[in-house]
C-alpha cells in the first residue's frame, strides 16, 4: 500500500513537471516590446446627460464616426457625427478627444496634442455645431490649454501662452481676459508646475453657472528659482528651463481672481500671505455669484474651505479642517442641486469618512463610519437619497464600491475579490466597474446602481489565454506583526516548481511613500509579469507595504509626520527578519528594488540596512528632500529650516560610505520629477567613500524612463543585474 502511494506521488510529481516543461518561459521582449500581454481597458467611454446612453468612437472604411449607445443594450441607436462632418477644405479632422457641450449641441474635439507635464498639455481646438454641421477652428492663434464650454454653450475659455482667452462661438469673436502672462513669470488660467504634480491640477479656471463670471488662478512665480535640464542629440544641446520650488525655497505668489463678462472687470478675490501659503482648489457654487475655494497653510495641517460672495464683495470660512500632521487635499467636495448644502470627506475622526454639510458649514449627518478609509467618492443621488463611493472596508489589500443611505443603510454593489474602480453614468443610474486581482488582468462590466451585471465590456479574455500558456507561479499574501505592534501586509510570488522545504533567493519589491500601495489584491500589468519571469528564473518575489501608506486611517499613513524614510525604514528591515524566519528564504541572497520613493527607500536600505542587501536597483531615486519640491516634501517634513534633521537623517547621501552589496544606480537625464540633481550627487559621495557600483543613466528620458526602447533595455539591465547577483537560474 505504502509503494503504490509514493509510485502515485512520483506519477503526480512527473506529470505536473511534465504540464510545466510544456508551457512556456516569459522574456523581457515578450512583457516590453510586444503588446500581445497588454491588458485591455474600455476606453472612449463617453456617458451622455440622459444618463441612459453614452457615445463611443468607431473606425470605418469612411473614416471615424461617434456613435450614441443605450446602456442597457449596449446597442447603437444614432449616429452622432458622420465621417463627413470632418471634413474641412483642406484636410480632414483627426481629434485625439472629444467633449459635448452642457446641452449636447456641440462638440468639443482636441488635436495634435503635446504634453507639457503629467496632466497638461496644448492641442488645437475645434467646435462642431451638430445642427447646421458647421466646423470651426478656435485656436487659430496658436495651439491652446483646456478648452471649456460655458455653461450656456455659447461660450468656450481656454489658455494661450500663459494669458486667458474666451471664443464667442455666435461670431467667432476672440475676446482677451488677461494680457501679462509670460513664460517663467506670469501664469493666468493654469497652475504652474508644483501645483499639477502635487495638487492633481492642471486646469485654473472656471465657469460660474449662471456663466456671468470667470475664475481663474494667477500665479506669479517671477521670484521662483529655475530648473535646468539638457536635451542631448543636436550639435548643441537644448537647455530647459523651468520653475521648480525646492522645499524650503519661494513658491509662487498665487491670486484667485474673478472675471466679469458683463462689466469686461477682473476682481482679485484671495491671494497667498504668510498664513495662506497656497489656494489648492476653487469651485462654484450652484448659488449665483458665490465661489467656493480652498486654502492651506504651507505646513498643510490646516485647510479652510471659504466661499466668496461676487455680489457682496465678502467672504466666510465655511469648513476648518486642523490637526498636527498633515491634510491631503481632494476633489471630493460636491454641491448638491439647490445650493442649500454640500457634500465633504474628512479624516477628523482618524479615518476618511463623507458628510453632509448645510451652506453654512455646519455638519447635517456623517454618511459613512467606521474603521476604514472612504478611498474615492462618486455622487449622491438626491432622488433616491443614495451615496455611491469606494472603500477600503474589505481590507487594506481592497477596493470595493458602496452605495448607503442618509440612514446609514449599505449596500455593497461589487463582492467579488480584488480592485474594483467605478466610473458612473449621469444620474448614477448605471456603472461600468474595472476589476482585477491577483495575476487576473482587468475585467469591465457594466452594471445597474443596485450592483447588479448588465453585460460584459471587456474580459480580455485573449490575454487570459496567453497567459494560460506561460509557466506562471503562484501568487498568495503573507502578514506579521512588527515589534511595534504594526501589522505589515504583503505578496509573494514563487518559481512554478516551488519547493517550501528549499531555500530560494528573494528580491524585495518595495515603494514605500506616501499615496501608493503595492500590496493590493490587483493585477499589476508588467511589472506583475516581470516579477513572474524572475520566478521562473528560480527568484521568490515579495513585496510589503510599510506604514506612512493609505487604506488603513490616519494614524497609519500620518505617523511619518517629521521623519520620512524613518518609520518605513524600521519596518523594511523588519521584512527581512520576517523573510528570514522562513525555511523557503536564502538568507544570503536577498535583494531589494523601487522607483522614485522605492528609488529612495532602496538607496536607505542598501545603506543603513547594514549589509543585509546582497545587491539593489534604485530607479529614479530622490537621495536627499533638500532637493525635492516644496508641496509634497513639506507636507511631510515641514521646511528644511524647521525640521533639519528629518531631512538630513534620512538622506542616503549621508550614509554613501555605508553601501553595502552590489547598487545599480539607474536615471533618466531629463527627469523633470525627480531630477538626475539626487543620483548625480549621490554618486559623488559614493566615489568618494570608494564604494563600487553600477550606474546607467537614460539620455532624454523622464521620470518614467520610456520610449525608445528604454523600458525594455532598463528591464534586461535590471534582470541581467540580478541574476549575476543573486545567481538566480
């Protein structure tokens, strides 16, 4: 009995060898070159005002049409433009966007579009009235800046080389609303660069809704130090400058100003001081003439919300959000039909919750409650008094969409595992749901408000497929607690032929900062597979998010107050000892890599981690908060003239002389983010410790180091690098 049990454990053993000696190995050509392992999202996804149908682009022999779609059939019933009302007398309109007026009439479409930075970027404009079939050109002094309807439709605003322009469309007229902007000096109508990293903003002005009056940001960053970058490839290289506001140094002098298009009159209605250092959003209310905008002090553990009055001429602090660390600011506030109360999310109780609040700014109910995070709010629908929002409730590894009543009634509207992100149509009647989880690409399906499935969108199920063909290993969560107390949550991803009883080497992925999770139960797209071709290589990937990020409530994310790079340090290292611990772990060969804040966080381990590294890759790192900018870095350490040491303890520059284990050092020469400023001086203070390393730097790429075949060479360089250290098979 005993022989007949191994003989059919050893059959079993050679026949799933066998499976796995069938199937295939990925290569970095497969993940980076080639799209056929891409995961597919819906895009074009355009939900109309009825909120019964919605438009998408379709591409035939004839050209490019727009057709409108119902919900629930998922069948076009009207084409909305025709191929031939492209066309103009010269060429034909290709757009890469496109968006309808507030009445549907017309149609808004961006071409030949250019980024500037993360959200900006200039394109040409062009208006097609849908009635007469007219097509015209608004941008016709040059290519322009968010380009926006007035509310009537009659109207379309935008920016042109830093000043503020709107179009009449009934005569085509171009009327002039500022006449000073200048190109590192003056900015009206936009934000500058600090602003649309690390406020999430990039457009400055804004229709009232009567639309009577314009608001818009002025910013004046004249006394703000310049940035230069070198773009090689001419005989002469090509210097860029830019504003870039160190921490500690001068940001902006940012107004708020109030443009009438009755009176052609521009009112300066708030303006940074020494107690407001920045105005991070303005809104209007449903309320004619009152303007709601937001300000912060430049610790950013006060933020007001105000509203102004055009009319009166006066102003009343609506909302006080205090407390001792610090307050991230969201676009989550939203005025309710009326103009009689407003919806806000606050982590005054310790976790990120939504209430409800009368015009005067006194709290009407707290909607949600718990010990959890509201992660993103979607709407309230006044009809049926439901709130749709996402939440971490499930787990910190989760994201789920909820809707819940004034009565504190809840529904979960997504129970399947994994990430869930909801894009709702007008009316909140409908909801197109993107989901993925552990090593499963992203599936969208459409669903009603109660969370029940209409149809699938995209299951990409072809890619599903592919991957079915690839000797893939297994993916599951790991967790401990910390000396602390601190409960740290992590992945792991193991070689097919996994063996518990057998040590492996383990390469420590880690991001660490503020903001961003790599521990959620999601599918990672390419990193995910590069991760699973190491695997194969005979690698056991890991990765554990640390304290200072979100999903688990204000203590957690705000305990780095003073000291980043401290508390995530502390816990890091206590993920070695953890993966020490265990059998499957080779305690010599472990390794650890990140970008940007894991750029940073790998730089503080291989240094200060006393030589428990055997080798590190850190992309793009900051190695110093000297030298990053001022929003983001104060939010967390205060000024350098405040809090010295929580800049300098924690800088990897300081401990250059500590490096042990093999370092690739890796940038790209025109990094706009996290300048090549960090690796540079990094690397002086390396050679003059007589460290070795490895550095590569990528000539004319940014923070994201693409194009050109650049991710693919940085991904062998990485891989190459890790297998001659880690002697990985």
């Amino acid at each position: 009995m005993k022989t007949i049990k191994l003989f059919t454990l050893c059959l079993l053993t050679l026949t799933a060898q066998s499976v796995l000696a069938q199937k295939k190995t990925l290569k970095n050509e497969d993940i980076w070159s080639s799209r056929k392992l891409f995961a597919k999202t819906v895009g074009g996804f355009n939900a109309m005002n009825d909120g019964e149908h919605y438009s998408q682009e379709e591409t035939g022999e004839k050209g490019v049409s727009i057709l409108m779609y119902t919900f629930k059939t998922g069948s076009a019933n009207d084409t909305l433009v025709k191929p031939s009302m492209l066309i103009r007398a010269n060429d034909t309109l290709t757009f890469d966007s496109y968006t309808f007026s507030p009445d549907e009439k017309k149609i808004l479409f961006s071409s030949e579009s250019e980024m500037i930075y993360r959200h900006s970027s200039r394109d040409h404009y062009d208006v097609l009235d849908l009635k007469s079939g007219s097509l015209k050109r608004i941008t016709g002094g040059g290519k322009a800046m968010y380009a926006t309807f007035s509310p009537d439709a009659g109207k379309i605003a935008f920016v042109r080389e830093n000043n503020l322009y709107f179009v009449d469309l009934a005569t085509n007229k171009e009327f002039t609303v500022t006449t000073d902007g200048k190109k590192n000096s003056i900015i009206n109508g936009a934000v500058d660069w600090v602003y649309e990293e690390e406020f999430s903003m990039d457009i400055g002005f804004a229709w009232s809704a009567d639309g009577k009056h314009l608001a818009f940001y002025r910013f004046d960053e004249s006394a703000v130090k310049e940035f230069n970058l070198t773009n090689y490839g001419g005989l002469y290289p090509k210097e860029e400058n830019y504003k870039y506001p160190k921490a500690g140094e001068e940001n902006a002098k940012v107004e708020i100003r109030v443009y009438s298009l009755e009176t052609g009159n521009t009112r300066t209605i708030a303006s940074t001081d020494n107690e407001w250092e920045y105005l991070p959003r303005i809104k209007w209310t449903p309320l004619p003439g009152i303007l709601g905008f937001q300000r912060s002090n430049r610790n950013q553990n006060i933020l007001e919300l105000v509203h102004y009055d055009v009319t009166k001429n006066n102003q009343q602090v609506i909302v006080h959000e205090e407390n001792t660390s610090f307050i991230e600011v969201t676009d989550d506030l939203t005025y309710l039909k009326g103009g009689k109360q407003f919806i806000w999310t606050s982590t005054r109780k310790g976790f990120n919750h939504i209430y409800r609040y009368s015009m005067d700014g006194k709290i009407a109910v707290q909607i949600t409650n718990g010990a959890y995070d509201v992660t993103r709010f979607y709407g309230y629908d006044e009809k049926s008094d439901l709130y749709y929002y996402q939440s971490a409730e499930q787990s910190p590894l989760e994201r789920h969409v909820y809707s819940i009543n004034g009565k504190g009634k809840k529904n979960l509207l997504t129970p399947t595992p994994g990430i869930h992100n909801a894009e709702f149509s007008a009316g909140l009647r409908y909801f197109a749901d993107t989901h993925s989880s552990f090593g499963t690409p992203f599936a969208c399906s459409l669903h009603d408000r109660t969370g029940k499935k209409i149809r699938t969108l995209e299951d990409n199920a072809a890619l599903r497929e592919q991957l079915a063909s690839f000797a893939l290993g297994a993916i599951d969560t790991l967790s401990f607690l910390t000396t602390d107390g601190v409960r740290l949550y992590g992945w792991r991803i193991v070689p097919p032929n996994f063996d518990p009883s057998k040590s492996y080497p383990v390469l420590m992925h880690v991001y660490g900062g503020p903001g961003v999770q790599t521990v959620t139960n999601d599918w990672d797209g390419p990193n995910y597979l590069w991760h699973q071709m190491l695997a194969q290589k005979g690698i056991i990937v890991v990765s554990f998010d640390n304290r200072g990020t979100p999903g688990r409530g204000l203590e957690f994310a705000n305990c780095i107050h003073g000291d980043m790079g401290g508390p995530e340090l502390r816990d890091q290292l206590e993920v070695v000892q953890f993966l020490k611990s265990k059998k499957w772990t080779d305690p010599n060969r472990i390794a650890v890599w990140g970008w940007s804040f894991g750029g940073y966080m790998t730089s503080l381990l291989m240094t200060r981690g006393d030589g428990v590294f055997k080798a590190g890759i850190a992309v793009a790192p900051v190695t110093t908060w000297r030298y990053y900018d001022s929003i983001y870095t104060e939010r967390y350490l205060k000024t350098p003239q405040e809090n010295p040491k929580g800049y300098d303890d924690n800088s990897p520059i300081r401990y250059a002389k500590d490096l042990k284990g093999a370092f690739l050092l890796v940038h790209g020469s025109t990094d706009d983010n996290v300048h090549m400023q960090n690796t540079m001086d990094f690397t002086t203070e390396l050679v003059k410790a007589n460290r070795s390393f490895e550095q590569f730097i990528y000539p004319n790429k940014n923070h994201g180091i693409s194009g050109g075949g650049a991710r693919l060479h940085l991904y062998s360089k990485m891989t190459d690098f890790l297998m001659e250290n880690l002697n990985g098979k």
